[in-house]
C-alpha cells in the first residue's frame, strides 16, 4: 500500500500530485504513436502514382527469398487498388484551350465514394411541434444528468485526494532521504481502489513502465551503435551478408540447373566448360553495372561505406528494375524492358509445365506427358488462382531451396559412387563423350543463359541489404559458390549418362534407378512439388502486371478480386497451351535464355551503364561495354534462329 501511494516528499504533494506515479501525458502518447513508419498498406495505396509497371518490385519479392515472412506475403500478392487511380494529372493543354469543367457531386460519371453525403440544417423559420419539444427537452435532460454524473465523480475524487494528502501529513514519517512515507497501518481504513482515477492511473503507470523499458533498450543500442562506426549501424529488419549471399545463389540456382549435363552433351566437355564459365563470367560483370546504377555512381560501390564524405555520387539511386530503365532511356523504354521481364516470367510458367509432365511421366509411363500437364494444371487452378494464403505461400518458397540442395547432393553422390564403384568410365562407352561440337552450342548458350537468368531480383536483393557497399563482394563469393555447383552438376550428369542423358538430369537418374528405388522417387516428387511451388510464386508478380493495366477501367476493388482470378487462370491455360505445343524442356530454355535473358542480364545492363555513366567512364569500360551490347546482341539473333532450325 505503501509504494502505491509514495511521493516525492511533503513539498510535492498538492492537488496534481499523482497517487500511483508519474505517467507520460496524451501529447507524449501520441507523438510516440505517430513517430511509427508508414505501413505497407500506405505504401500500396501510393505505388500506383508512378508509371506502369509501378507493382514489379512489390511482387518480384516474393521470389527474392527463399524464406518469406508470412506478414510480408500479404503485402507482396495484394491485388492493385482501383481507387488509386482516380487523381487529377495535369492536363497538356495548348493556348487558348478553354478550362475543362468543374466536377461537382452530381456531374455524371462521378464515383460514388466521391459523391459528399448530405447534411441535414435546421431551417432559420423552423418551429417546434409539441412531439419534436418533447424530444428534445428529454435529450436536454439526459445530458443534464450525465453532467452531474461527472461532476459528483469528480467532487468524490476531490475528497479522496484530500483526505490522502491529509493523511500524508499527519501519519507519515521521514525516510532517510526526507521524504514522507504513509505506514501502511494508518491507513487500513483507506481502500484505495473505491478511487475513481485509480484504475486509470495504473493503466498509466503500466504504460510509463513500458515506455521506460523500451526507451533503455534504445538508449543502450543508440550506444552502442555510437561506439562503432556510422557505416556499421545495422538495420536490424533487413538482411546480413550472409542472407543475400544465400538468396542470391538460390535464385540463380533454379530449375535451369536440371539441365546442365545437357548442354555438355550438346557443346561437349571443352564446349560446355567454356559457355558455362563464359556467360558466369559475363553475368557476374553486368550485376555489377546494375548495384552501380542503383547505387547512382560508376565508381565501386564499396566507396560509398561512409568514412568518406567528400565522395558524391553523380546521380540519385534507384530502387528497382524499371526505375533503371525509366532513367537511361526513358519511359518508352522501361515499357519495353518491362514487357520482356513479364515475357520471361510468363515463359517461366510453360518451363515449370514441361518439366512437371516429364517428371510424372517417367514416374507414371501409361499417361502421357501431355495430359500429365492438363491434371496438374486443373489442379494449380487452387493456389494459384483461388487461394492466397500467406501461409501456404511462405511454405512453398522453402520447397525450392530444399530441392536446390537436393538436385546438387544427389547428383554429386551418384557420380562419385559410380566412379569409385565402376571406374572412370561410369559404365559409357567413350564414343558417348563428345570434346566439342559446334552444332550444339546455340542451345548450349541458352540454356546456360536461363540458368544464370536473375538479374531481374537484383535491386530487391541490394534494397535488403544491411551494409549496401558490401554488394560487389556479395556478388563476387555468389556467383563462386553458383558457378562450383554449376559446374559439378554438369561434369557429374554427362559422365554418368554421356550422350545418353535427358535434357533433365532426375529424369536420367529415375529411369537408371527403374521402379522400386524409394531414394529416386522421392527425389522425383520433390522435383515435382518444386516446379508446382516455383509456378505458384511466378504467377502472382506476374499477374500484377496485368492487374495494373485494368486498374483504370475497374469499378471497384471488388471487381479487381475477382479480375484478379480470371487473370490467373487466363495465364495458366495459355502457359499450358504453350508447353503442350513446345513440350521440350531444353528447347524452351534455350529459347528463353537467349531471348529474355540475355537482354534482361547482358544487354541492358551494359547498354544502361554506358548511357547513365558514358561520359565518366574510362574508353576499356566503355569498349567492354560495347562488346557486351554487340556480342549479347549477335547471340540473341543468331542463337535463337539455330536453335530453332534445329532438330531437337
């Protein structure tokens, strides 16, 4: 009872003394509520401000990690607001072009959420019936009462401090430091919860407690963040080093690494080395143009850590792809460059397609691949175009991850059992190896394209960046762990199977284990419940793009749900369509690595460095720069017009 009611010494106590302690007042309550960020909801009502495709970067996250945050899967599938497109953009108009005219409430075409209700004014002539008197005497009354309510609660307040600072006075006695403490004896007839603020002043303590509490903890991290360096803060809701460096190498390490021992087979050993370094090589100096452009400035980006503040950048960064785009070329191009990026994730879809079906008909060989595809399409139909549960969503982002890990291990092991059980022929002729073979290396080419194709999530993974100078680095030791794993899959998979092997290497692994060999067809279903995962997460950045567009010529939110379904099942039976006509895995590769890819991972990059940077730029970077362009280009044209003469 004692510590309830103790003050600060007889000096203090008066009719503002406090009896629980003191407690943050409204105005300290509020601003700490309104200090809090902007929620993401605020940031998806304003994304629609900026030029088509303002909703690519919100939903090309959700393949920017292989763990989601289930808060955060909301935000990333939340179909586009209808509302956010009606504002007033300035009209170009010409001299003397009269004024549009005035939008009233009642001007046809209005919205009806911008439509002013009425509101009701009493008449200046209004007379009082005996009804309407009645009334209005009887809400009088009741407002009379509640007022003396009020001030008999608050008279009875007035005598309970009283009689507390009363008894202060009187029966307390002097602690050590002077201050005056009530025995807890002399007031056993005092019940301090019959107070009328007593309920209101503890729920003020508990929040001066918490506020307290959460102002030591930012007072200890503030010093210890000022210990270090300014560069060294961290942020701690984005990445480390070691989270972007994981996420980097599971982007590029997707479905196109089934396919690695193929393009051996295609090019030979010397061929296939060559075109797999090659083109890591080229796309691990064209992502370092990309964290150069989104850092604003040529120059490396570890530069820009902080300890040197002399060092300005030439332009203002960037955030995302388009915004890239939109700056090197304008708005023209970043629609261009956009329709390829929303090509390359539609064709992603028709590759997910052809490899479910092959996978389920090795497993099931009576049915064929093409009505494999149309039952698994059927079923991709739920949650892909029905369901957006967050849960649901984050679970298949680690489906991916794992089968990555798995693909990698299974094939490796395989190889090195047959070499140690068999010996360095693997039970292949040595006819079935090829040195090196011209014909083949357009596919080769592409499908090493797709399979390094993810410059697209490149600004996503530098925005989550705790320490963004560190992104070279990060760049450097991904593609070193991507380019080892690609290399050991594709060495493993050709000297297993030599010019024997499926253009996926679990297809050649399944056929050689035969029927009965648990280990095999588990890894069979998990390659199967990958692809159905990875097209799930494809569909939804996807069909953002095209929700976008139908933003202006919507009616409602409501209508944009269901679109939004319609949409997504559009897009699945015109991927099906498409894989049902094209149903070779590598043939679709290729063709999308060196359409898609290579102009979204060689092309604009290079292009883009050199029309942001060109004149600060020494003449080797702008020579090598002009290698990229040319040589990208020429692979494009030529590689994609073998590739489809050919015989596949």
């Amino acid at each position: 009872m004692s510590n309830d009611i103790e003050a600060g010494g007889p000096a203090a106590a008066s009719e503002s003394t406090p009896l629980v302690g003191d407690s943050p007042s409204s105005d300290q309550l509020n601003s700490s509520i309104s200090s809090g960020s902007v929620t993401s909801t605020d940031d998806i009502k304003e994304e629609l401000e900026k030029p088509w495709p303002a909703t690519f970067e919100r939903g090309i996250q959700i393949l920017a990690s292989p763990m989601l945050d289930v808060k955060k899967v909301a935000d990333y599938t939340k179909s586009p607001s209808v509302r956010a497109r009606y504002k007033k953009h300035p009209l170009n108009r010409g001299y003397d072009t009269p004024e549009p005219p005035t939008m009233t409430s009642s001007s046809p075409g209005t919205p009806a959420w911008l439509k002013k209700s009425l509101v009701r004014m009493k008449s200046l002539d209004y007379r009082f019936s005996d009804d309407n008197t009645a009334i209005y005497n009887k809400k009088q009354q009741q407002m009379q009462r509640n007022q003396q309510q009020f001030q008999a609660k608050k008279l009875d307040a007035h005598a309970y401090r009283q009689k507390i600072l009363q008894e202060r006075k009187q029966g307390g006695f002097a602690s050590s430091a002077g201050d005056l403490v009530i025995d807890s004896e002399d007031l056993q007839d005092v019940d301090v919860t019959k107070s009328p603020g007593y309920r209101r002043e503890k729920h003020m303590d508990k929040q001066r407690k918490r506020e307290n509490m959460k102002s030591r903890r930012e007072s200890s991290t503030s010093s210890s963040s000022a210990s270090s360096s300014p560069s060294e803060a961290e942020d701690s809701s984005k990445s480390s080093f070691s989270q972007c460096t994981f996420n980097m190498a599971n982007i590029l390490m997707g479905v196109g690494m089934l396919g690695l021992p193929y393009v051996f087979k295609s090019a030979g050993w010397i061929g296939g080395t060559c075109v797999t370094i090659g083109f890591c090589l080229v796309t691990w100096k064209t992502s370092y143009y990309l964290g150069r452009a989104l850092n604003g400035d040529p120059r490396p980006v570890h530069l820009f850590d902080g300890s040197d503040l002399t060092i300005k950048r030439m332009r203002k960064p960037v955030s995302s792809f388009p915004e890239i785009a939109r700056e090197a070329f304008g708005d023209n191009g970043c629609i261009c460059l956009s329709a390829v990026l929303y090509f390359e994730l539609f064709s992603c879809l028709s590759i997910f397609f052809v490899s479910l079906g092959d996978h389920l008909h090795a497993l099931f060989p009576n049915i064929s691949q093409a009505k494999h595809m149309t039952i698994v399409a059927g079923i991709l139909i739920l949650p892909s175009a029905l369901l957006r549960t967050p849960k649901l969503l984050s679970y298949l982002s680690m489906v991916g991850t794992f089968a990555t890990v798995a693909v990698v291990s299974s094939v490796v092991a395989s190889a090195l059992y047959m070499f140690f059980t068999v010996g360095d022929s693997a039970g292949v002729e040595k006819e079935d190896y090829a040195l090196y073979s011209s014909s083949g290396l357009p596919l080769a080419m592409g499908i090493v394209a797709y399979c390094f194709s993810g410059h697209a999530i490149v600004p996503s993974i530098y925005n989550s960046m705790q320490r963004p100078h560190e992104f070279e680095r990060m760049i450097d030791l991904t593609y070193g762990v991507v380019l080892s794993a690609c290399l050991f899959v594709a060495v493993s998979g050709y000297y297993m199977f030599g010019d024997d092997v499926d253009d996926q290497i679990t297809i050649s692994l399944e056929k050689r284990a035969g029927e009965g060999n648990l280990a095999m067809d588990c890894l069979t279903w998990l390659m199967i419940l990958t692809a159905c995962s990875k097209f799930t997460l494809t569909m939804f950045p996807l069909a953002l793009g095209f929700e976008e567009m139908l933003t202006n010529i919507l009616p409602s939110d409501l209508a944009m749900e269901l679109v939004d379904s319609v949409v997504k099942i559009v897009l699945i039976f015109l991927a099906l369509a498409v894989a049902i006509w094209f149903p070779s895995f590598s043939f679709l590769c290729s063709l999308v690595g060196l359409i898609c890819t290579v102009i979204v991972s060689v092309i604009f990059p290079a292009l883009a460095n050199l029309r942001l940077f060109g004149p600060s730029l020494p003449l080797s970077e702008k020579l090598f720069g002009w290698v990229l362009v040319v040589g990208g280009t020429f692979v494009a044209v030529v590689g994609t017009i073998a590739t489809v003469d050919a015989d596949i």
